[in-house]
C-alpha cells in the first residue's frame, strides 16, 4: 500500500503533446512539467512524432503512432481561397468520432497497463478521439476520468456536424464521458458555467484553469528607440478563422484605399499565406513570415515596437487567446482589435495591462485608425523602461496554474472517495 507521503500518479491522455507546437500542445506540457515538483507522478499518453519528446524529471511519455497523421506543417497557412469540399467534410463525418480514430485505438491497446496504476486519468479535449481513448481507459481500470476541456465540444473549436445523426453520435459520446467524470477542467468560467447547465453537472466540480505563461521568460524593456515611420505592429502566432482576421484583412483594405495606414506595417509571423496577401493586395501592408520555431516566436514578441491582437467572438466569448498571455508578460504595447466589444481578451488587457492597450472593433475603420494613433501616441511619448508586470498576473503563470490543477484533483479525488 502507497504510503502518506508518497507521489501520486496521474496519467495524461492528449493527441498534442510537444514536439508538436501550439497552445494545445504547451498546455499539456506545462500541466505535465510543474505537477511532479507538487507531488505527481506523471504519465502522457500521446501521439509518435519523428522528434523526441522532451525530457521532464517524473514525466513518462508513451508515444502511439497515428497510421493517418500526414507529415505536413503543424498549421496549414492561412488562405481563405482554399476552402474544404463540402462534399469531403460530409464524408469525413462517417469517420466516428474524427480522423484520429486509429490513433485511439493504438493508444488504448499501449496505455491500458499503465492507466491501471494511476490515481486519476486527465484527458485533454479536442479531439474527440482522445476522451474515447481515456473513457476506454478508464473502463477498462476504473481510474477516476477528469476531462479538460480546451474548446466546446461543438462550435467553431470543436465539432460541427453537418449531418443530425453525426450530431447525435457526438452528443452521446460527450454525454457518457461526462456521466464518467469525476471532475472538469474548464478555460473560463463562461465554459464551466455552460458545461454546468448543459449537462447539468455540479459546477463545484469544475475547475477553471485557463492557458498562462512560462516566468522564467522575463520582461525585456527594449534598449532601442522604436521606429514610427512606418509603424510596424506584429502579429505573433497562429492564425485562426474563429478569430475572425477576414474582417480585419477586410478592413485593412478599405483603409489602405484611404491611405489611412500609409505609415503602418502589420508583421504576421506564423502561418499566414504570402499568396493570400499578395492576391487581396495588402503586400505593401502586410508582411508574412511563415512559420518559424518557438524560441523565435519569442523573440518576435521580444523585439515587436507593438503586439497585434484579433479577438473574434468565439474565442472572446469562451475563453483567452492563448497568445495573449505571453503578449502581455512582453511589457510590450498591444493593439487589440475585437470582432465585439468586451471580449474575455480586453477584460484580461484592461486589468492587467490598461496603460499600454489600445482597443478597436475589426469592422469599424474609424475605430482601428483611432486605436492605431493612440498607440502611436503612446510609443512616442513613452520610454521602454516604464513598462512593467503587475505582480498579481503571475496568478496566471504556468506553475501556479499547476498548482490550481493539482488542488482540483486532490479535490475530485477526495470527493469521489
């Protein structure tokens, strides 16, 4: 029998997991890298990349291959010219529960002996390949099943069935895996009151732990004057429709007619399509990296005179972009421009970060061109070295954030007894 004070086992069930990149993959990680040092023991069960996995003290990586996985860029680039067949997404939908099925499989068939020996099994969603591997899982073992829940399971994060009986399929398989839960991970308190009214489960067993920021990444205040003619302004990170930068491009376009943003520049480093700008015409104001590594993602952020963010209402109603955090850990200017007014994002900006944000609606011209002068404004009249963190967003840092989670499971686990 374990003894008092011995580590507790949690094993981890999550298609994305680094070397594979976005927020998906960083938040499984930081939960994974932090929870050994309070008392976890942990195990990740994943998807094989040719890339090794990263190397945490307590953290054991088991890898199953995905026969289906293409070896293609982790984010196809931008390009709302390239839209899906319809007639190809309707027959994707006769794949249950999604194109990771034989991923799941695999990692039931190499996960099951090791689940047996955990205290709880945590399961990060989308997709929905990975909750039926856990509830297998935890079927099979009888381990104590908490879902994280990244997105919705239906909407533009999650799934969107065009056909009623795929719609049905999916709301019995999120029904039985909440039925199964002993616990929920939610990444705002909007998502875990819904899941809470949806499905009615008990919302004080629904722990909201949002995405963060690493603090061994320090503020940087920059030692060089920032150039305003032309203003560059970056956009660092992925680039996601539910964020809407249709109408942000949209915008752009009619303000270049005007030559209202003849000095503005806007950098988007991350998988924007150069063809895509160049085909709308926006070259002259847009600059696309393509994708580059994390390391000099960061950097970007570092360097940027001003950090572009877009805020469609999806993401602005159901969580924070994942990015935002690292932005505002930069110390660095931010020009926020939302689909709405009143997003999740420019809540977080107007408490943390209200001296150095500057907001505009992404449809409305005169608001960017106003939030673009202030923020020019802003850059001219004031140094680098002001800018500072306030000390209570470092709830918001990936330890703490871990912590948060290991108090949930220590809660669920204790309640379930």
């Amino acid at each position: 029998m374990r003894g008092v004070s011995a580590p507790r086992e949690l094993f981890i069930v999550s298609y994305w997991y680094p070397p594979a990149v976005g927020a998906a993959a960083e938040r499984v990680h930081s939960f994974a890298r932090h929870l050994p040092s309070l008392g976890w023991n942990v195990s990740v069960l994943t998807s094989w990349h040719v890339s090794d996995a990263p190397k945490d003290k307590g953290v054991v990586v088991h890898r199953a291959l995905d026969p289906s996985a293409k070896s293609t860029a982790p984010f196809a680039d931008y390009d709302p010219r390239a839209r899906p067949s319809v007639i190809k997404a309707w027959l994707r939908e006769f794949i249950f529960p999604d194109r990771f099925r034989l991923w799941q499989r695999a990692a039931v068939r190499m996960g099951e002996a090791a689940a047996r020996d955990a205290d709880a099994i945590l399961v990060s969603f989308p997709p929905a390949s990975a909750v039926l591997a856990a509830l297998t899982l935890h079927e099979a073992t009888r381990r104590p099943l908490i879902i994280d829940f990244r997105d919705n399971w239906f909407g533009p994060g999650g799934y969107e069935p065009m056909r009623a009986a795929a719609r049905a399929r999916h709301e019995e398989l999120e029904r039985r895996a909440l039925m199964h839960a002993t616990g929920l991970i939610a990444v705002s308190e909007t998502m875990a009151d819904a899941l809470a009214r949806r499905h009615k489960f008990p919302r004080h067993r629904i722990a909201v732990i949002p995405n963060g920021y690493e603090p061994d990444q320090a503020l940087h205040p920059r030692d060089s004057a920032v150039s305003l003619h032309p203003l560059t302004i970056s956009h660092v990170g992925t680039v996601i429709p539910r964020n809407r930068p249709d109408m942000f491009f949209d915008s752009l376009r009619a303000l270049q007619a005007t030559e209202k943003i003849a000095d503005v520049r806007f950098r988007f480093v991350g998988n924007l399509s150069r063809d895509f700008i160049r085909e709308i015409g926006l070259a002259d104001v847009v600059e696309a990296t393509g994708l580059v590594s994390r390391e000099s993602a960061r950097r970007e952020m570092d360097s940027a005179a001003a950090l572009l963010l877009l805020v469609g209402n999806y993401v602005g109603t159901w969580g924070n972009n994942a990015k935002l955090f690292e932005y505002v850990q930069t110390g660095r200017p931010i020009l926020c421009l939302e689909e709405t007014a009143g997003s999740n994002d420019g809540k977080l900006l107007r408490r943390f970060a209200a001296e150095r944000s500057f907001f505009g609606l992404m449809h409305d011209h005169e608001s960017i061109t106003r939030a673009i002068d202030e923020l020019r404004t802003f850059l001219s009249s004031t140094p680098s070295s002001a800018l500072h963190l306030e000390a209570e967003f470092q709830q918001y840092s990936r330890q703490r954030l871990a912590a948060a989670l290991s108090e949930a499971l220590t809660a669920f686990l204790k309640e379930r007894k």
